[in-house]
C-alpha cells in the first residue's frame, strides 16, 4: 500500500552490479496508488527502445528525456521512435484523452514482464511517471558512467497525481551569484521529485543578476560583487532563456522575482535617481535586511520599475512575476501600500500574474487578480494572509519554520541561519500546507514552496547538503495526499534514496532521524 515501506536489500559499493530490485514502496513522493505485481518484473535490455506517442512532438521529447537519463549507466541504445503496430515491449509513453482521476499531471505506469506503459493526458504527466519510473530502477541507474546492471524494475502499477499545482523551490542567487550551470543541475535534482516551478531571487540589496537592456549599470555595477564582497555576477539575457528553456524541458516553470521596493540597495547604488536624495549608495556586501527602498514618490521610479518588469516579463514564459515586497523595513507603510498599488498594475499590464511575499496582503494594497501570496511567517495564522484570501488570493505556503533550506538542521550544521529554529528532516516533514493557517482553506492553498536563501551559500556543495533531504520532503507536501502522510513510512523511503544521492554525487545531510543503509 502506498506509504508503506518495506525493507529493501542493500545498497552495493561502487562499481559492482546494481543492488536487486528497487521496492515500489521507495517511491518519492509517496503515489497516491501502488500495486505491486508480485513475481513480475521488467529488465532494460540493449534492444530495449523508447515508443512515444505518435505525432505528439512533446511526447517525443519526453522519450529523449529518459534516453538521457538511463543511457549513461546502462550503455544502451534506447533509441526513441514513434508507437505504432511493430511496436512491442519496450517502454511506451502514450498521450489519452480524458481521465478524470489523474488530471492533467496525472498519470498511470504499468510495469509488467513484458513492457512498460506510461498513460497520461499531458506531456507534463509522462514526465512526471518516467520521475517515478526512474525511482524503480536500482539507484545504480543515477550513475554517469557504465555499470552491470542488471537494471530491473518490479512490476507494479501506479495511478497517481498532485495534491497541489504548485510545488516550487526557490534559489537565491543575489546574496552568492550562483551559474547558470549550477542552477540547471538543481532543476534536474528538483525535477525528480516532481517539483515544478523554479523561483529565481534575482535581486536583492547585494546584486542585480539579470540582464536589463534599458538599465546596464543594473548588472555592471549592481551586479559586481554579493555577501562578502566576491565578484557576484549576473545572468545575460541569453544565458537567463538558457535557464527557461532548460528548466521547459523538465517541465519546471521559472519564477523570476525583483524584490521591490525594499532589498534594492543593488539598483539604488547603480542608478541615483531611484533614491530620494539623488544619491546612490555603496555597495553592499553584509547580510543585514530591511535598509533599503525606492523612492516611491519619485515618477522616474515608475519608469524604472516599468522598464525592468517589461524586461523580464518579455523573457519568461510563465505566468507569474513574483516583486517581491518583503520586508520594506525602510518604506513607510502608506508608501509602501501607494508604491504596491501602482506596481501590481504595471505587473498586470506586462501579461503576468502577480505574486509577491504575505506583506502584499497590507489592507492599503489593492486584490491583484488572480494574485499570489507567499507566506514566509512563524504563526499558524496571520491576518495579512487572511485579508489578502478573503479577496481573492491564492497562497503558496513556505512557513519559514519548516520550509527554508537556508535553516540549519541542528545546532551542529555549519552552513546556514538559525532565525526561523533548527529544522530537522521531521520538522519540514511534518505539517499540513492545506490546514496549516487559520482562515485559509486548501482551496484556496496553490502550493508549497522551498526557498533556499543565500546569505551563508556560496557553493553548490552547500546548496546540495541544505536542499536534502527537505527538499524532497517539502516535495511529498506537495504532491502526495494527505491521506497517505506517515513520518515512519517517509523515513524509510528517505532512506531508499540516499544511495540514489551518493550516485548522483549530491552531498546531502545524513540525518540520524533517517534510517540510512
Ligand atoms: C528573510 S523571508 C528574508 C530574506 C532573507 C532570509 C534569510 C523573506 C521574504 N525575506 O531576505 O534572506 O530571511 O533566512
């Protein structure tokens, strides 16, 4: 049954064959149903081959997808061509038309002696079934070189799909400028948990790291150093599409956020018109928050805000642009609220929906429609919240106490801050993002979100060892129903993917509350 986990065989040392097969009870997160098949199972072969849904260029790429995924350890061909009548075994990723029960992320995975199918209505949902299907092939799958093998999936079938629309991670890349290559792998890394959306942090009081044509000093000089005073850096505007594009084809839409008008010492150091007295600042390179803000009774702060979001918004595909509007520690509320209520327009008018911190829910700022609040705070229940989903709202849950990767796990963690409390494996584990906070229902709850700020990250050694294993556990929140939430259950499929981590070379953080083999 699904949340249930059985005790599997142990993991191999380096280089010897693949450990057996991979229980479906190691599955994360959690599908909603698991049937396992008893006495059935499916093994890779070198004539194995990929048959995609015929005419469905999506399909097709989610079949190159999982070439790319399972040629480097296996060494096999898997070539990818279209399903038709000569095609038998293998593993089929087909399109269908209406299901009811797995919506449009949804999916259904047969794994039986002879084949693999996987039946979704979208390309979002084959890929979200190969996520799974990768998790029952031996960890040994992961590796980027050639291994023995053998690489044998039980046979099972599988009917699953999201809790919520929403599961999002996000990485700050404007305390440490972190590369485009390091940001591509954690897509890859969050993708395997089902996570779609990526928030990118692209400006804060210590770097602007996106390309703004109308505004060059934005990256030249806003962009020149991060906490510390290293070089920082910045995203051109090719590289930033190279980013949308990659984080496309594993299904993961990208959140860009301009924080405004509060953490912008960056923009007010490199433009002096954007400050009050028309004098721009130093740089920053210390990790203090709150000192910044716009002017938001200049007119010329309206052009600059128009011109960066009509930038950006030109560049990015989806549907959200998240402006921030945390912690303006240094804008008077009323400003604050006349600065918020002119720049969710502007927002509006560049094609996108707002999304914003919990503070845009101040009742002088106007309903944004469709708008999104993400909620940062420590309270099981917070009024700015409520007041900003009685009007319509929705909400992404990212309670700093459980969600941010950037807390330490314990007094002994080196990287990281400890503002918000330690937070364990459990701890990120165990909460209700649909009940969590008073006066918001589930229905009006888009998702979960984990961010990983940045102020104490400056390697991608660092991000790995803060991101899991909660990441994965924010993930489960996300996807997996209530009804199948079990600390015992997810420990142990935790622990079913810590020798996945080690192949994939991800240095995580071995928890003592997680049985690890
Ligand atoms: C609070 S949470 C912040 C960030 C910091 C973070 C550090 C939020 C919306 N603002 O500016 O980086 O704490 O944990």
């Amino acid at each position: 049954a699904p949340g249930r986990a059985a005790p599997e065989q142990a993991a191999s040392g380096s280089g010897g064959p693949a450990s057996g097969v991979a229980s479906p009870d190691g599955v994360v997160p959690v599908p909603v149903s698991v049937r396992p098949v008893p006495g059935t199972a499916y093994t890779l072969s070198k004539d194995t081959r990929i048959f995609t849904q015929p005419g469905s260029a999506q399909a097709e790429e989610v079949g190159a997808y999982l070439a790319g995924v399972l040629r480097p350890s296996t060494g096999y061909a898997l070539p990818v061509t279209a399903a038709g009548a000569g095609a038998r075994g293998g593993i089929s990723l087909l399109l269908t038309g209406a299901d009811p029960v797995i919506g449009s992320e949804g999916y259904r995975l047969d794994v039986t002696t002879g084949a693999v199918v996987i039946r979704a209505r979208t390309a979002a949902g084959l890929f979200n079934g190969v996520q799974t299907l990768r998790q029952l092939f031996p960890p040994e799958i992961e590796s980027a070189t050639v291994r023995p093998g053998p690489w044998t999936a039980p046979g099972t079938r599988i009917v699953d799909h999201p809790r919520f629309s929403y599961r999002g991670a996000m990485l700050d890349v404007a305390r440490h400028f972190h590369p485009v290559e390091t940001v591509k792998r954690y897509i890859d890394r969050i993708a395997l948990y089902k996570i779609n959306h990526l928030h990118l942090h692209l400006s804060d009081d210590q770097g602007w790291r996106i390309a703004v044509d109308s505004r060059p000093r934005l990256t030249a000089h806003g962009g020149s150093t991060q906490v510390g005073g290293g070089p920082g850096g910045f995203y051109t505007k090719e590289q930033y599409r190279q980013i949308v594009d990659h984080a496309a084809r594993r299904h993961v839409t990208i959140v860009p956020e301009i924080d405004l008008p509060g953490h912008t010492n960056a923009a007010l150091a490199s433009y002096a018109e954007l400050n009050c007295d028309g004098v721009a600042p130093p740089l920053y390179t210390g990790t203090v928050v709150g000192f910044s803000s716009l002017c938001t009774t200049k007119e010329s702060t309206y052009v600059f805000v128009k011109e960066v979001l009509d930038e950006i918004a030109a560049l990015t595909p989806g549907p959200y642009l998240h402006i921030g509007g945390d912690e303006a520690k240094a804008t008077p509320l009323d400003q604050y609220a006349a600065f918020m209520n002119r720049t969710q327009p502007l927002t509006v008018a560049t094609g996108k929906t707002v999304m914003g911190w919990h503070q845009i829910g101040e009742p002088g700022v106007r309903h944004s429609p469709g708008r999104v609040a993400q909620y940062w705070g420590l309270t099981a229940s917070d009024p700015l919240v409520t007041g900003a989903v009685s009007q319509g709202a929705r909400v992404v849950m990212s309670p700093a106490n459980k969600t941010y990767l950037d807390m330490k796990y314990t007094r002994e963690t080196v990287p990281g801050q400890r503002w918000a409390g330690y937070i364990e494996v459990r701890d990120a584990y165990d909460w209700d993002p649909g009940s969590y906070l008073d006066g918001v229902p589930a229905s009006a709850v888009l998702g979960v979100e984990a961010p990983l700020w940045t102020e104490t990250i400056s390697t991608e050694k660092q991000i790995e060892y803060m991101a899991f294993p909660r990441l994965p556990a924010v993930a489960e929140l996300g996807w997996s129903p209530w009804t199948s939430h079990d600390w015992e259950a997810f420990r142990h499929r935790l622990a079913a993917q810590g020798p996945r981590w080690t192949t994939m070379g991800i240095d995580f953080y071995r928890s003592p509350q997680v049985p690890w083999r």
